[in-house]
C-alpha cells in the first residue's frame, strides 16, 4: 500500500488524482462523445459514443467519491448527454448531418463568437476594476452605428474602427461618470445607457441614413485568407474575419494585462478592496475611469463587427444588438470572470448560435430553443450547478474617497 | 451598491424627534422637487438634439407642441366624452391606456426596490403574463365570461410571480444576483415567447401556419371598454384594476406585516435577520409580489386588447414596457402616488410621441419614438444619480455632528 502510494507521489501523478482534473476530463469526454457520431469523423454505430460516455460517466462518479460533487455531477450529466445526442445523430441521416456539421459551422461558430468576445472581455475589465457594466448591450449598439457611419463618410473601415471605438469610449466615459464620481447605482446608470444608446442609434440612423439601409458599398472589416492549409481548414479558419483573429489575440493579451503585469494587479485590487488599494497608493479613480472607457471602447468593436463584419454585410438595423451585449455578459459571468473562460463561454454561446442558424433550414423550432441556450447555461450557472462563479468582491459598489 | 430609493417614512422619522421630522418633511419636499427637475432637464436636453439636428429652434418648438396634441392632455381646453368625434379624447384614452401598463410594470421595479431588490427582469413577467393570459383567452372558451377574464387573469398573474420567484428563490439559496438571473429569465421568456408563436409552435394561430401570431382571445374573455363603444379599442376597465393594483402596493407595503418584512429587509437585511425576520423567505416574497405586478399587467394588456387581442413573434421584440416600468419607477420613488404620476408622464410620452408626429409633417415620424428613447435614457441616468443626491442627504444627517465637506462637494455635483 505504501509503495503504491509512493508511486503516485510524483507530482505528475498526483495532478491526474487532482478530482478536479478527473471531473473536467469528464467533461471533455462527454462532449466528446457527442462529437464522435457527427463529422468529420462520423462514427455510424453507437457504440463509440456509449463507451466515451460511460467513461466520462465513470470519472465523474469518482470525482464526486473526492469530494468534488458539482463538477462530478457535471462530468456524469455530460456523459450521459453525450450518449444521448451520440445516438441520436448515428440515427439521423449522413446527409443531414454533413450539411449541418461541416467546416463552415466553425467558421461561423467563430465568426458568432467574436462580438461575444470582445464584449465578455470588455466586461472583465470594467467589473475587475469594481464597476459593473449593465451597459455593454447599449455601448455594442453605438459601435454597430458609428462604425457603419465612420466607414461610410471616412471611406474606409479604418476610420470606422476609430469612430466606434471613440464614440464607445465616450458613452463610457458618461457612464463611468456617473458610476464612479457621481456615486449612483451602477444597475441604473448601465440601465440608463442601454435606453440612451437604441435612442441615439436610432435617432441618428434615421436622422443621417432615412431609416434606409446604409448605401451599398461601404469598406467593410476585411477578411484575412490564409492560403494552402487544406480544404477542411481553409473552409473553417481559412477566411476569418480580422477582427475575429483581434479576438484571439485579446484574450491573450488581457489575460497577460490582467494576470501577469503590476497593472492588471492593480486593477484587480480596486476590484476586490478599493480601500486596501487606496491605501498603498493606487488612484482607484482613476483606474476605474480606465477600465470603464477600455471597456467601451472594446465592446464598441464588437458591436461594429455586427454592422460591419461579413454577416452584416456594412448595414445597420434598428436595435441589431438584439440582446448580444446581454450574452456578452453571461458569458462573462459563466468564464469567472476571466479571460480563458469568457472565451470558452463565448465559443459555446457562438457554436449555440451558429448551429440555430444552420438548423434554422430544417426545424426552426429547435433552432428557436437553441437561440435560449446561452441563458439557460448561464442561469444554471449562477445557481452554482456547475461550479460557483464568484464576483470580484466590490463589484458594483461604488467607492467614496476618504 | 448605493440603497435605491425607499425613504423613511415621515411617520418612522417622526418618532426620533422634531428636527428628524423636520428633515423628513425636507427631504419629503426634495423628493418631489428632484423627479421634476429631472424631467425638466431631459426635456430640455431632446429638445436641444431635436433643434441642433433640424437646425431650427421653431420645428423643435413644433414638434413638442404636436407631441402635447399626441399625447390628448389638450383634451381639458375641450373636455367631451364622445370618442369618435374628438381627437383629443381619443388620444387621451389611448394615453390612458398605456399609463394602465405602465402602472403596473412601474409597481412592479417598485416593489422589489423597497425589498432592497433590482427587478430588471419586469419585461420577461410581462411577456409570461401576455402569453398564460392568451392561452387561457383562447382556451376555455366556453366560460361565464367573468370567471373566464378572472381566470385568465389570475393565472398570468401567478404565472409571472413564479417566473419572478424563480430569481427570488435563486438569490435566497445561493445568492445569485437577482440583476443577472432576472435579465437572463427575460431572454429566456422572450425566447420562449418566439418558440411558441413561432411556425408550428404550440400557441400558433390555428388558421394562417405563416403567420407567426396566437389566436385571437376568445370575445368572452375580453375586458369591457367603459370609455369610446365596444370594440373601438377605446379605454377598458383595466385602467381600474391598475388603481386598484396602486392601492394594494401601498397598504401591503405600509399596513401589513407583510410590507414591514419587506421594507426592513430593504433597509438593511443584516438589521432585518437580527431582528428576527426571515431574510431569505422574504427576497423569494418580494420578488414573486413583484412579477405579480408585471404579470397583471401582461394579462390586462391582453385581455384589453391593445394588440388587438393577439399576440405574436413580431411584436415581442418590439414591446418594452417592462424596461419602461424601471423608469417610472425610479422617476416615482418607488412610492405608490410617484408610480402613478411617472405611469402617467410616459405613458403620455410613449403615445405621445408615436402617434403625435405620425402625420410627418413637422419631423420624420421615426425620429419621434427615438425621441422616447433619449429621453427615458436621460431620465434613469439623472434620478439614478439623483438617488446619490438623497444617500448623501440622508448621510449627513447620520453624520451631521461631523464636518461634512465631502458630501455636500458630492450631493451639488449632479444637480
């Protein structure tokens, strides 16, 4: 027994008994299972899935014997639903299912997923720094128009960039404002901006544009191709768009800023205990006012990658956020506040939302359920069914000077 | 974050002395004064957008005075009752009318603003109240009609307080913010609300399959007009249930137990849970109370007929009474009598504005309802702000035997 165990005391080993490492490889392996029966691998017996599933299963229930009983049990429910959509598509024909999974249903899982992400990571940075941000929604609507507007009447998506990103910034800057000098409730400031922005957009798309889609035309965000990567590859990440690559490139680097730098330490104190930071010096106003406004300007981005991107094709539409900034923030709250997980959850909210689109053609009753997804997942969440998410500690409070 | 709102009554100050009562009384006095200056000011500033964007102060002027006509308050220069032959009295029962939601949706925020709660999720219990409400209009029809209109409207009621209690029984367990799991369940309502009217959903009207709108309430289970003849979409007795409905969040809140529990609780749950009230039970109270509120006025809203007793995919995004009750709320205090009159300013706006400018001939009409929207934006921003006002205030007189220099700095900032 002793010698059994001294075998496992390298820290290798001692990793992999980690119950948390066994629940998410739990996880992993149930979606792994579903992923088994569709393409491009396309497994046409049950049987694969099953056993992944039952494996996953299995880690699960050992995980929860150690005491990780969320994770555990979400490693068992994702066995079993791996099973269960395994088999269902296995059942369903090779047809449909090449036309529903296919490169392209990553390309535009991505392509979905970049609004989402510039808009969970602009959060993360207002709500680490202690302010929360009701208003990503409104803020993802004024870069949406003003990105339009700048490309139409600059002549080019360069300038477009820079208005959105200014006008983003501006309306944070109103915000932050509010939310930090003026004291008021932070709820109700982010309230007050999603109102503003549907009525200034609105004003103004009517005021400038006559109600009319912007004329045809306009600069839009290229695409960057990546040539001789192969026919599957090419069709998936071949051809995304820049401000999707952007994205990747942000969570990296926010995570770095926000994690690694005495900056984003920082940022985190004010987040956590203004009054600690303020007493070793750091100016929590200022601070604030940064996250705030970086996190307008960042979610203005991505609100102009709906207008401007290549699903929107350099049009805007009253209203076109339609909740996105919302999801924006579910997403944020469903990553931990964090960088890597407001990506995973992104990735997930915008695989949701591709694979409606892509249904859309055979049950648009299905794709309306999936459509809910995303708030669904992050209810769950919030009520702590898998894993507790946990707000940085002054989030939303408002700091007063002593 | 900062208290929302609820002001000590002028009976609790009353008891702690003659200059706390005096204070009280001020502080009474501010609280009208500010909701006004408020208003004032986000008019001024759309009047301000409306004249720099036509370029011409007289259009502003003009535009205003067309959304005054709008809204029917000219109806008192010539008061009738006849509601085909006057404009006026027909813009004023449909003014009415949206003030009936508003009400309600406002009572709504209310009521979970006095449990220390943000409601933002008034827009998804209105949308449950509307779909339960149509579902059981359509069905049943063979009802007495008054236990048919009571039945449906009891049941968008409590089906909305459930939904409500869903994020109340979240935050008691395991203190999931009410803000995020309410704006979720909206998301989801409105999902909900596509995938069943949408092409093939359950509540799909049964004779066009293309078009994606319910079936029409059942003429028994509509709510008689009392103002304009019947079926002249003319002002229907809900506008009475919505008083009523003021009523009831005032006595529940000043006069039970009940509305102790949950005012203590929205003063300071800590003080609350010391002093023997049951924190948790009440969060999960207040919270269905206040979808109840949302609910009520989804199933008036559809029983009354202001979508012409249909309900459908197109409409939901377009509906934002829910997000406006925030608004009248906070415009009103989270008080009773401030709900009312906040129902009744956007009421009159929202109609106003809509159909005031319809004729186009001063400015785009589109611009109009826009024009709402800035003006709500502005509005929250201000009275958001202008809660700090009332904090600072209240901290001062907590704190008035110490110099106060930082707060009376901070309280003359927003004005």
């Amino acid at each position: 027994m002793s010698t059994w165990a001294a075998r496992l005391d390298n820290p290798v080993s001692a990793r992999l008994r980690d119950p948390a490492v066994s629940g998410f490889l739990g996880i992993f392996l149930g979606a792994f299972a579903a992923f088994l029966a569709i393409p491009p691998i396309e497994a046409r017996t049950v049987t694969w899935p099953i056993l992944v599933g039952i494996v996953a299963a299995v880690l699960g229930v050992w995980t929860v014997t150690r005491g990780r009983r969320r994770l555990g049990w979400g490693a068992v429910a994702a066995g079993v639903i791996g099973i269960a959509l395994g088999i269902a598509a296995t059942r369903s024909s090779t047809g449909n299912l090449d036309a529903v999974f296919d490169a392209t249903l990553i390309a535009q899982t991505l392509g979905l997923t970049t609004p989402l992400l510039f808009g969970a990571i602009a959060g993360i940075f207002s709500e680490r720094s202690g302010v929360v941000n009701i208003g990503l929604e409104g803020m993802m609507l004024m870069g949406a128009f003003w990105g339009v507007y700048g490309a139409d009447r600059g002549g080019t998506w360069v300038v477009g960039l820079l208005v959105a990103a200014g006008v983003g910034g501006l309306l944070a800057l109103v915000y932050a404002f509010f939310a930090i000098h003026l004291r008021s409730d932070q709820i109700v400031g982010g309230t007050a901006v999603n109102f503003l922005a549907v009525g200034i957009t609105g004003y103004f798309f009517v005021q400038l544009y006559n109600n009319a889609p912007v004329p045809s035309g306009v600069s839009l965000l290229p695409n960057v191709h990546i040539p001789g990567i192969g026919h599957f590859l090419g069709a998936a990440i071949g051809d995304l768009n820049i401000l999707t690559w952007a994205g990747f490139a942000l969570v990296i680097v926010s995570y770095v800023v926000l994690f690694k730098t005495p900056i984003g330490l920082r940022i985190r104190a004010c987040g956590e205990h203004p009054r600690a930071a303020d007493t070793v010096g750091i100016n929590v106003y200022a601070i604030r006012y940064g996250c705030v406004v970086l996190s307008g300007i960042l979610v203005a981005l991505g609100g102009m990658y709906l207008s401007e991107g290549p699903e929107g094709n350099g049009s805007f539409i009253f209203n076109m956020t339609n909740g996105r900034g919302f999801i924006a923030l579910a997403a944020m709250i469903f990553g931990n506040w964090r960088p890597a997980g407001a990506f995973g959850a992104a990735l997930l909210f915008g695989f949701s939302d591709a694979l409606a689109l892509k249904l859309q053609v055979y049950s648009p009753q299905a794709a309306t359920m999936f459509r809910s997804l995303p708030y669904v997942l992050t209810l769950i969440a919030v009520a702590g069914v898998i894993g507790r998410t946990v707000a940085p500690a002054a989030d939303g409070k408002p700091y007063a000077k002593q | 974050m900062s208290d929302p709102g609820p002001t000590p009554s002028p009976e609790q100050s009353a008891e702690t002395g003659t200059l706390a009562a005096r204070l009280a009384l001020k502080q009474r006095a501010g609280g009208i004064i500010v909701p006004i200056v408020t208003v004032l000011f986000a008019f001024v500033m759309s009047f301000i957008v409306l004249a720099a964007t036509q370029r011409s102060f007289h259009t502003a002027l003009l535009a205003f005075k067309e959304i005054f006509e709008g809204t029917g308050l000219n109806w008192i220069f010539h008061p009738t009752t006849n509601l085909i032959t006057s404009i006026a009295a027909y813009n004023l029962s449909q003014t009415l009318l949206e003030t009936t939601t508003l009400i309600l949706t406002g009572l709504a925020v209310a009521f979970a603003f006095r449990c220390g709660m943000f409601n933002i999720g008034g827009q998804g219990q209105y949308l449950v109240g509307l779909i339960i409400a149509n579902w059981v209009g359509v069905d049943f029809a063979g009802l007495n009609s008054f236990v048919h209109i009571l039945l449906a409207i009891s049941a968008g009621t409590l089906a909305a307080a459930a939904w409500a209690g869903i994020a109340g029984v979240l935050k008691a367990t395991v203190g999931a913010h009410e803000v995020i799991t309410t704006i979720m369940l909206n998301w989801i309502a409105f999902w909900f609300g596509e995938w069943l009217f949408g092409a093939g959903g359950p509540l799909q009207n049964s004779t066009d399959a293309s078009n994606p709108v319910s079936n029409q309430v059942s003429p028994g289970a509509r709510l008689p007009d009392f103002w304009g003849p019947q079926g002249f979409q003319g002002l229907h007795i809900g506008i009475f249930i919505a008083l009523a409905a003021l009523v009831v969040f005032w006595a529940l809140l000043n006069r039970t137990t009940l509305g102790y529990e949950v005012r203590a609780v929205g003063f300071n749950p800590d003080a609350a849970a010391y002093g023997g009230i049951n924190v948790k039970k009440n969060f999960i109270r207040a919270m269905a109370i206040s979808g109840a509120f949302a609910g009520l006025a989804g199933a008036l809203d559809m029983l009354g007929g202001t979508t012409n007793y249909q309900f459908g995919q197109l409409d939901i995004p377009f509906s934002q009474v829910g997000f406006l009750g925030i608004a009248v709320a906070l415009l009103g205090r989270n008080t009773a009598v401030g709900t009312l009159f906040g129902a009744l300013l956007f009421g009159a706006l929202l109609y106003g504005t809509n159909h005031g400018l319809g004729s186009g001939s001063v400015i785009q009409p589109e611009l109009a309802g826009n024009l709402t929207y800035i003006i709500q934006g502005l509005v929250v921003l201000f009275v958001g702000a202008d809660i700090l006002i009332l904090y600072v205030w209240n901290s001062r007189k907590r704190l008035r035997r110490k110099p106060p220099a930082k707060s009376t700095k901070a309280a003359q900032a927003p004005a």
